[in-house]
C-alpha cells in the first residue's frame, strides 16, 4: 500500500528536526553548567559552531522544501491539464487545488517550525550576549581597581620581557566590534532568508496566474465553440424547407 505524501514527508524531516531543537536547548541551558575542564570560552567556540550547523541544517530543510514545492506544482498543472480532457471541468480543477493544497501542508508546517526555532535560537542568544556584557561590565571596575593597588606597591615592569599593560578600552571596543560583527552577519542571513521566501513566494503566484488564465481561456473556448454549434443547428433549422403535401 503506497505511503501517503503528508506522512512521508513527516518522516522525511524528523531526523533532521531533531538536532535543531537539541541545538536551542543546548544553547538556551545555563552559562554555568560546564563540562569539567572546559572555560567559558570553549564553550562560546562550542555555542558558535552549534549556530552554524544549526543555520546549515535549515537552509538544507528550506532547499528541500522548495524542491518538494517545485514538484506539488509540476503535478498541478498536470491534473489541470487532464481536467480539460472530462466533462466536469470545474469540479476536476478545484479536486486538483486541494489535492495541491493538502501536499503543502507538511511543507508550510516545517517551514513554520523552522522560522519559530530560529526566532528562539536568536533571543536565547541575545539574551546570552546582554548578560556576558552585563558580567564583563561588572567586572572591569573590580579589576581597575586591584591593579591600582598592586601597583602601588610594585615598580613598573621594564626589562626585554616586560608586558605592557592591558587596555581595558581597547579590549572593550574590540569586543564590541565583534558583537556587531555577529550581528551583522545575523541580519545578512535574515535578509538573504527573506529574499529567497519572496522570490518563491513570486514564483509560485506567477504559475498560479498562468494556470488560472489557461484554464479561463479553456473554459471560454468550450463556451465559444458550444455557441457557434448551437447557432448553426438554429441556422440549419430555418433554412430547411418543407416537405411538399401528397396528392389528393
């Protein structure tokens, strides 16, 4: 017995949903459950390398859905086509719209899911860098303040091995700097993200229209062709003559 089209797609992406939600959790649980060994910063690296195998998996998700899409509107116009060959026109092409439509369903559905992980995996981590920021702000006075009462007591470092002192501000531009690059690069996604969703979007009313204007011209050639046949049966009616009367 063939599977139905909904439930195989069901099946075909719930492997790949799986390890997108994992990938929020991991990045929605508490900065301070740490693995033993690991430091604040390999667990950023690791955070990070999990957004952008997270970001791959969607766009392998979305271009699957636009294929899957590609063919449910190969078919349509297909069942359409075969609609003009029956007697019921009407009711053939609106069986094939909800055929069409019913297809769609698991695609949009994922689609949405999709959208609603990003959206979470976006503020989990904004909320992430607004609390490091608030922590790392915290921290600068403490620090200023216990390298100026060490170095009330020790000579400066001179010497070949001697370190300068840390910048503070210059640390702090430059952290800033990157949290807008990340942004950045955040909102190219989204903005490439969107022009795709549009493009299709077009796409899909352009061959809509298409469908529809053939389908009107079909319809309104059956229509002109019955005219014509009904005006000249009315034609060969008049111009019959009469049988003449038998003789008496």
């Amino acid at each position: 017995m063939p599977i139905p089209f909904a439930q195989l797609t069901s099946r075909r992406f719930t492997a790949l949903a799986l390890a997108p939600i994992a990938a929020v959790w991991v990045l929605c649980a508490p900065a301070n459950a740490q693995m033993p060994g690991e430091g604040p910063q390999t667990q950023k690296a690791a955070a990070q390398q999990q957004r952008e195998q997270l970001l791959k998996e969607h766009e392998a998700e979305r271009a699957e859905i636009v294929r899957q899409r590609a063919l449910i509107e190969q078919q349509h116009v297909a069942d359409d086509k075969l609609c003009y060959q029956k007697f019921s026109v009407e009711g053939c092409l609106a069986d094939a719209r909800e055929k069409a439509r019913l297809k769609d369903v698991p695609l949009r559905t994922r689609e949405l899911e999709i959208n609603d992980i990003e959206r979470k995996e976006r503020a989990a981590t904004k909320l992430k860098d607004i609390e490091d920021k608030k922590a790392k702000n915290a921290a600068v006075p403490m620090k200023s303040q216990k390298r100026e009462d060490v170095g009330k007591n020790l000579p400066s470092p001179t010497g070949v091995g001697a370190k300068p002192p840390v910048d503070e501000q210059a640390v702090q531009a430059q952290r800033q700097s990157e949290a807008q690059q990340r942004a950045s690069k955040q909102a190219d996604y989204q903005r490439r993200h969107d022009q795709s969703r549009a493009h299709a979007d077009q796409g899909r009313a352009e061959r809509e229209a298409k469908a529809r204007a053939a389908r009107e011209a079909k319809l309104k050639e059956a229509a002109d062709h019955k005219a014509r046949a009904l005006k000249q049966a009315q034609e060969r009616g008049k111009t019959s003559a009469p049988l003449p009367a038998p003789a008496p």
